[in-house]
C-alpha cells in the first residue's frame, strides 16, 4: 500500500486517504457520467475536503509582491455569524480542513480568536497563514490547535533591511519581535506545526513598476533563524505575480531562457547551502511550482487538462465570493458563489450546481495556460484515470496519515 509521500504537496495521494477516497470514487463515475451525457445525474453532494478562508480584506502590511493586493484594503470582511454558519454547513457534507489566507491579514480580524475555536470545536484540522505582526493573537488560542495543525508566518528575508523592504509594514513591527513571539508560541503548543515562510525573490522581479528587493542570499541564513528560534520547517516558493486585466498568477512570465537559467542556477545553490544549515533539524520544504521551476518544467506545470479537477476538492470562501482556485482569488471567471453561498443547505446546493457548470464549462487549459498550477499533477493524473478503462475500485486506499490541510 501506498504512503503519502510528501503530505503538504502530495494533493493526489491525499484523496485517496481513508476519509476521502469514496467522494473521489464518486466524483470520477460523474466525469464518467457526463462524457456520455447520462441524464440526471449531479454533481455528488459532498464539501470541498479543504477551504482556503479569507476572513478579512484589512492588512497592516503593503507587500510589493502580494498577489492579492488589488483585494486588500478594501473595506470587506466577513462577519462572525457568518463564518460559523459557512463552517457549520461544509462540516456536514464532509468538510475536514480550514487554511485562513489570503486577501488580508487573518489575526486582523475581531473575532479571530472565536472562529479558530469553533473551527477546531467541529475537529477540523487548521492551518494559519500570519504576517506575524499580531501573534499575540495567536498565543491565545494555540492550546486549541493539535498535532497536524500548523501556523505558517510570511517572513520572506533573515534581515531586518530586506524584511521591512520586501513587507513595508505600516506598524512597528520587526523581524526580531516575530522571531521571539513565534518561539514563545511553539513553547506553548510544541505539538503544532510552525513554519518559516519564504518566497524567493531574485534580481529583476518588477510588479507594477516596483522593482523588488532580492532576498537570494538571505535564505541559508533563514534557515539558521528557523532552528535557532524553534520553528519546525522553512518552506521554499518562488515569486509569483499577477499579471495584466484578467490578474491570474503566474510564473516567470517574460522571462527568458537564458535569464530563467540563470535563476534556476542560483536557486539551487542558495537552497544547497540551506539545506546544509538546516543540520537534519530543521525540514526544508519546497513548493511544487519551485521543484517544477528546478526541474525545468515550468512549461509543463503552466500546461493544464480543459478540465480543472481539483475545484471539486478544494474551493476559496472570501468576503468578494467564493472561487474555485486561490490563483484566481477575486477573478469573475473563477467565481462559484457569492460569499454566502455556503450559509444554508440551500445555498450550498445552489452553489454546488455553479460548481458543477464551472468544472464542466471553466477551460483550464486556455484560462489557467501561464499559471504554474500546485494542482497541475493530480488535475492530469484524474484526467488520465477518468478517460482510463479501469474501474474506481482500481482507486486503492494509501496508508492512512489523516491530513487534509
């Protein structure tokens, strides 16, 4: 039997876990069911195994590479009835894990602390995504989070110089401070996941005429940061940007070849060196869309099947919508509901037909062609078994591990 090999990448084995493998069953004979056009047959009645929660729009920093930056700021939050509401319904249909991202600072929220509590009161499994300058915030409720939670800090440099460079925080906030907090932090909860996140950010990387400052040579030190102040891993991204009207995300656009070598080349011995720092203490993680660039495959990853799966699977619930990939946060194209399209089973239903229309009518190949898609592997691979010959009972279980973030 099969493990999870590397369980926050490895989306495809994470279907075929124990407590998701019969929706991904069902799933597969309706792709079936609609190639041949049977008649009544619906999209199976299950949740998204996991969400991406956007509570708030507000942010206290002005990143220059935020993706969502068009999004902060902007006045929209969602409200906390709301939320327990969105939670409560999902939760019945199958729901099993909550990531707050995106679209604003999640501890900026009023009632932070409550919503983690009533996510983790349903036994879901959570994972923050923090700037780090509110953590007190987190401290509060961490004894709430257990063993396959995690909180991730947006961190992005070793230096105070490239730190407040690259996040022009609006408050006085400091890497150091985030530094002591989040060890305080894992002092309290040694049982949750913390992690060190770091985007990489090379010479030449210009997001609407900003050119931004490269933290290349800060990421062995980063490294030396994470074990030094109790973090459990570092995890590796290469920098995204949005690009023109449609505002997908994508990767090494207008980069060429030689350059995007060049790249490719310092990466690999910046990561060499922090890999020799992390000594075996410190797990360095990096990104599929970082391992593709690495591997010479960013043309492959941007190469997408007409049909995205994974929207059935995973689903982005904002104050603007929800949207059926986090690349394509805030995008009209994207949008499967409004943001009370979870609130009621009612409304879930109705938002689970838009879902259906959208996996069935969204081309991801045209609309997804300069994205370097987390997905793209599991999309091709459930593809290739819908148009198979073999049976859904040739879907075997893997070895349990129970993580669904």
């Amino acid at each position: 039997m099969e493990k999870l090999r590397e369980r926050e990448h490895d989306f495809g084995s994470k279907l075929r876990q124990d407590a998701t493998l019969q929706r991904l069953k069902d799933y597969v004979e309706w792709q079936r069911d609609c190639e041949i056009q049977a008649p009544g047959r619906g999209l199976p009645i299950f949740s998204p195994i996991s969400i991406n929660l956007d509570l708030t729009s507000a942010c206290n920093f002005s990143c220059h590479f935020c993706v969502d930056s068009r999004l902060v700021n902007a006045g929209k939050t969602l409200v906390l009835e709301e939320v327990k509401k969105t939670i409560h319904t999902l939760h019945s249909h199958g729901l099993l894990s909550v990531i707050l991202i995106g679209g604003g600072e999640p501890t900026l929220h009023r009632d932070f602390g409550q919503i983690v509590r009533y996510i983790k009161g349903k036994g879901l499994q959570v994972g923050i995504v923090t700037n780090g300058s509110q953590l007190e915030r987190i401290e509060a409720v961490v004894q709430e989070l257990k063993e396959k939670d995690w909180i991730r800090i947006s961190i992005d440099a070793a230096g105070e110089e490239v730190f407040k460079a690259l996040h022009v925080p609006r408050t006085r906030v400091t890497l150091g401070g985030i530094l002591e907090k989040a060890k305080k932090l894992k002092k309290k909860n040694p049982l949750v996941s913390l992690g060190y996140s770091f985007v990489i950010v090379w010479e030449g990387v210009e997001i609407n005429g900003k050119r931004l400052r490269p933290n290349l040579d800060e990421m062995t030190r980063s490294v030396e940061l994470a074990r030094e102040f109790s973090f459990d891993y570092v995890s590796f991204k290469p920098c995204l940007v949005r690009w023109d009207k449609s505002q997908r995300e994508t990767l090494l656009k207008n980069v060429g070849k030689t350059k995007e070598e060049e790249i490719i080349d310092q990466i690999k011995i910046h990561l060499q060196e922090a890999r020799h720092a992390a000594g075996g203490q410190v797990k360095i993680l990096e990104s599929s869309n970082l391992n593709a660039m690495l591997n010479h495959e960013t043309d492959q990853i941007k190469k997408q099947p007409t049909k995205c799966h994974m929207q059935f699977f995973r689903t982005v619930v904002t104050p603007f919508g929800i949207f059926h990939c986090p690349a394509f946060r805030g995008v009209e194209e994207a949008r499967v509901g409004m943001p009370d399209g979870y609130l009621s089973e009612t409304k879930f239903r109705e938002t689970l037909k838009r879902a259906a229309e959208s996996i069935r009518t969204f081309d991801a190949k045209e609309e997804c062609k300069d994205v370097g898609c987390f997905y793209n592997r599991t999309n091709w691979w459930l593809e290739e078994f819908i148009h198979s010959e073999e049976g859904v009972q040739n879907l075997e279980k893997i070895e349990n591990d129970n993580f669904f973030l």
